[in-house]
C-alpha cells in the first residue's frame, strides 16, 4: 500500500502528464475547471526536500502545463500555488504544485490585505534574509550515470564524431 494519496494516485489514476520523475492530474478538489496538481513521483514532504535538479524540472512541467490550460481552456490567469507545510494549508504530506486556472471575477480569495511594518522590523528581515540567502544559485546537480564501455553497439563512435566536427569547421569561411 502506498504511503500517501498522491503516492498512490501517482501509480493509478489518469493521468495529464507523467515521465520518469513528475506526475500532472486533476485535482480532486479543484478551485476551478482545470485544476492541476502537479508533483514529484517520488515522495518529498515539502519543497525543501526537493533536490534542485528535480524543483526545475517539476517548475517546467508546471509552466508548460499552465500555458497549455491558458491557451485550450481560454483562462484569463493561473495561480501556482504550493501549500508548504501544514500552516499554509497542506494536507497531503506530499509536495504539489497547484496550477489553478483564473478568470475575471471567479470569486476565489487569494488575495491579502498588505500589513504595515516598521522599518526596523523590515531592516532586520532584509539583513537577516541576505545573509542566508547567500547559497542561492549553489544548484544539486543530478546524478550522471555513467557510460558503459562493454556497450560497444550503443556508444557513438568518437571519430565520426571528430569527423563531424572538422567537416562543420571546414564549411566555415
Ligand atoms: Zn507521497
């Protein structure tokens, strides 16, 4: 069994999109027509836990899923929302990206009302946010298998490849 819902709707369900490591379905409690929920096939709590290889490519699952709802279901928006630990609002320990399709006067509330702070205390929380914020762009690459040198039959050969090379560099002027 399991461990989760989206654990299991990950090996059941129908499905929007799915690959090696993303999963896209329709929520099932959508906000809105087209609700997507799209998330990790392995099982992370929270973003946090994603490696930062796997946080791009779910991002660009989300957005080519997003601009395909915008596009065949004529929606005038969409919200990318991540509801990131139980205070945000998540439910299902598994993270997810909802992409919820928006229109005009659609009634849904994710709207606030801005709050006033003191410089000091917006101070303190620029200084204290720059300073951790310094290993921001120090990317978790994914894991490179390695190549096999006993699969002769698959390997590219590498003198065509030089040759290919040289013959593209000969054509230059
Ligand atoms: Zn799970």
């Amino acid at each position: 069994m399991a461990a989760c819902d989206y654990c299991a709707d990950a090996e059941k369900g129908e499905k929007i999109f799915e690959d090696e490591s993303v999963v896209a379905l329709m929520s099932s409690q959508p906000a809105s027509r087209g609700h997507v929920m799209v998330f990790p096939r392995e099982h992370y709590t929270i973003l946090e836990q994603v490696p930062d290889f796997l946080v791009g490519h779910l991002f660009a699952v989300a957005n080519t899923i997003s601009t395909t709802i915008f596009e065949i279901l004529r929606v005038h928006g969409t919200n990318l929302i991540i509801e990131n630990g139980t205070a945000a609002g998540q439910k299902t320990a598994h993270v997810a990206i909802n992409i919820i399709p928006r229109s005009e006067n659609d009634g849904l509330g994710f709207n606030w009302q801005p709050k006033q702070f003191t410089d000091d205390e917006m101070a303190t929380a620029v200084l204290q946010l720059q300073e951790a914020s310094k290993n921001v762009g120090a990317f978790e690459e994914e894991k490179k298998t390695p190549l096999s040198l006993d699969k002769e039959d698959t390997a590219l050969p590498k003198a065509s490849e030089d040759d290919y090379f040289l013959r593209q560099l000969h054509r230059l002027p």
